[in-house]
C-alpha cells in the first residue's frame, strides 16, 4: 500500500511544471525564489509529515469521515466545501492549461474546445468512479509514463546545451528573503501527501506510511529540475520570456539516435498524461467530498455500476472547465493560478492544524454528540 501513497507524490512533483510553477519562480530568479524553495521544503516537509502522521490514527477514514465524527456538522461542512472548491478549481486550471499547450505546441489550426472535451470527456470518466478503480488506473497510469519521465529528466541533465555557469548564477542569489508568492508555488511540490485525505478510506487497520525521508528527496529532485534546467538551457536573462517555459525547454532538446528526435512531442504525451491523472484525482476527490456533505453519507470505496449521482457531478466539473476556458487568457490564466496556489497553500496549513487537533480530541475520547442532531455538543 506504500507505493500508492508515493505515486501520489510523484505524479504531483511532475504535475508542477504544467501550473506554471516553473514560471512563477522564473519572475523572482534574483529574488526570493532559491530561498524560497528551501524554506518551501523545510514548510512542505512538515506539513506533509503532520497531516500523513495525523491520517494514520484513523485507518479507513478520510477527511470528511472523521471531521464529521469530531467536529461541528457547520464547521465540517465548511472545511469540506473549501477544499472541493480548491479540488475542482485545480482541475479546470490543469484543463485549460493543457488545452492551451497543445493548441500552440501540437496542432495550431485545431480548435482549443476538441482538444479541452476530449480530454475532459476521459477525465469525467476516469473521477466518476470508485476510489479503489481511481487508485488503481493511477497505478497503470504511473507504470506508462515512468519510463517517458526519466528519458526527459535524463536528457535534460545530459544535453550539451545546459549552462552550469547561469544555474550557480542563480543559486547564488540564495540570501534574498522569500516572498509569499515564492513560498506558495514552491510547496506545490510537496502537495502530493493532501491525496491522503480522501484515499485514507483504502488504508487498512494498523497500516503506517513508512520512508517518509523520501518525500523531501523526491520533492527536491523536482524543486532542481523545473526551476534550474530551463535557467540552464535559456540563460539567466532570457529565461523569463517564456510562458510555457517546459515546452520550449524540452523543443530545445533532441534525441540524437532515438526513434523522435524532437523531445517536444515525448514531452507532450507525457504531458497529456499527467493531465489526465491531476484532473481524475481531483474530479474524483471533489465528487467525494460534495457526497459527504450529506449528514447520513456512508463512503464506498468499491461501486459498481457507476452511480448517477457520479457522473452528474463529473460531468458538471467538465462543463464549468469550459466556462473557464472562454473567460481566461493567458494574463487572467497565472492570475488565477496564483490565487489557487496561495489559497491551497493555506488550506493545507489549516488542515494539518485541523487534524492535530482532531488527534488529541480522539486521544481524550472526546467526539460530537450525535444525538445533538450535528450542533457543537461534545460528549465521552
């Protein structure tokens, strides 16, 4: 079961460079962004650990579970409504912003709306199912692109056109006090781990996520590669013109005796791929969470056949990413990202702070009264 926990964390370390984290901390290169990584390790490390740690003590039990069991029905269904809204809000950004990368990079004349309803069409599919089928296509999704990811990486280490020189340039720059906006996009790295609270459900009695030291490692891997290779291969000027700053980094790369020589076009598969998997994980964690808001809810990680109820929410999640993509451009686009990234940020804050509390609550065997009918009455 470790390695469902930690697929998690990887494929949300690759999602980073598709939300324009790369770019976000391009604008701050001579400002706060090196320390902005490092103080986003040390936060992200933390919180990461404190919420996984938290989630243990209620094995088979996710977030809207054992909120409802702890706190005020008012209270739980607030928390609960915040971060569906910032479930479904990161899906309809990672839509539009693989829309309008394969509008530019892969076919121009093709209209964004064919390439935004395919991919939306699968990902409804994908979300609307059980938690168990959800965690398993992430697995098969994982295997698939494992090996796409590694030749970029390595090829991107590898290339002769990488400048060391311009990346020590940078990281020189270290002493410069971070931002909010710096720290914010920075722990996106490490938000992998907030996929607990809902797969917690999955995990069985006495079942603890061991290696956690790997979570700064594999986060930190990433941290390097989205921001230092494309100062490396663009200079440390030039590398701020560049909205989809991965794309034109991975078409400055060839693959001398492979079968594609352009590593744009394995970007992009990798790319479609890793949209697919962020916009199910989220649709599907959304779906979830609206669900529970309902006082006598009772979780099924396995449903066959998919309900109503699933494909009217996934589908409704769909439509509003089509919505988006007619208000956005790319000014109002990393607007709206960035508002994300801080707004997560802080929900992930809350949440770790949420759950210690609810930690001790169930230490002292306190829970909600149920017969209170869901106000703030507590009893042994």
């Amino acid at each position: 079961m470790n390695r469902y926990f930690y697929y998690h964390i990887f494929y949300v370390g690759m999602m980073n460079i598709m939300l324009f984290i790369p770019h976000i901390l391009i604008q701050e290169r001579f400002g706060g962004a090196v320390s902005g990584l490092l103080t986003a390790m040390a936060v992200g490390t933390a919180l990461s650990w404190i919420t996984t740690s938290c989630f243990e003590r209620f094995p088979g039990m996710g977030a809207p579970e054992i909120m409802k069991k702890y706190l005020p029905y008012w209270m739980a269904s607030v928390v609960l409504s915040a971060s569906t809204a910032i479930l479904i809000s990161g899906g309809v950004l990672a839509l539009y912003s693989f829309t309008r990368t394969m509008s530019i990079f892969f076919n121009p004349d093709m209209n964004d709306y064919v390439f935004l309803a395919l991919v939306a069409f699968a990902s409804v599919c994908a979300g609307s199912r059980s938690s168990r089928s959800v965690q398993f296509t992430l697995e098969i999704l994982i295997v698939v692109i494992s090996p796409l990811a590694f030749i970029l990486l390595y090829k991107s280490l590898t290339d002769s056109s990488v400048n060391w020189d311009a990346m020590r340039v940078v990281a020189g720059y270290v002493r410069k006090r971070p931002t909010f906006e710096s720290v914010a996009a920075a722990t996106f790295l490490y938000s992998g781990h907030m996929n607990i609270a809902l797969f917690n459900r999955l995990h069985p009695k006495g079942f603890k996520i061991r290696h956690k030291w790997l979570i700064p490692l594999i986060c930190c891997f990433f941290a390097f590669f989205s921001f230092f290779i494309p100062i490396g291969f663009h200079g440390t000027m030039a590398v701020d013109q560049y909205v989809f700053l991965w794309s034109v980094t991975s078409d400055s790369m060839q693959m001398q005796y492979g079968f594609v020589q352009r590593v744009l076009f394995t970007f992009l598969i990798l790319f479609c791929v890793l949209s697919l998997m962020f916009t199910m994980i989220t649709f599907h964690g959304a779906m979830e969470f609206i669900k529970s808001l309902r006082p006598r809810h009772l979780p099924q990680t396995e449903q066959w056949p998919v309900p109503k109820i699933n494909w009217i929410l996934c589908g409704l999640f769909g439509i509003l990413s089509f919505f988006y993509t007619a208000w956005a451009n790319e000014y109002r686009n990393q607007w709206a990202v960035m508002v994300w990234l801080e707004c997560r940020f802080i929900m992930e804050i809350l949440t770790a702070l949420i759950m210690l509390t609810l930690v001790l609550a169930a230490r002292k065997g306190w829970r909600r009264n149920a017969s209170s009918g869901g106000s703030a009455a507590w009893g042994k």
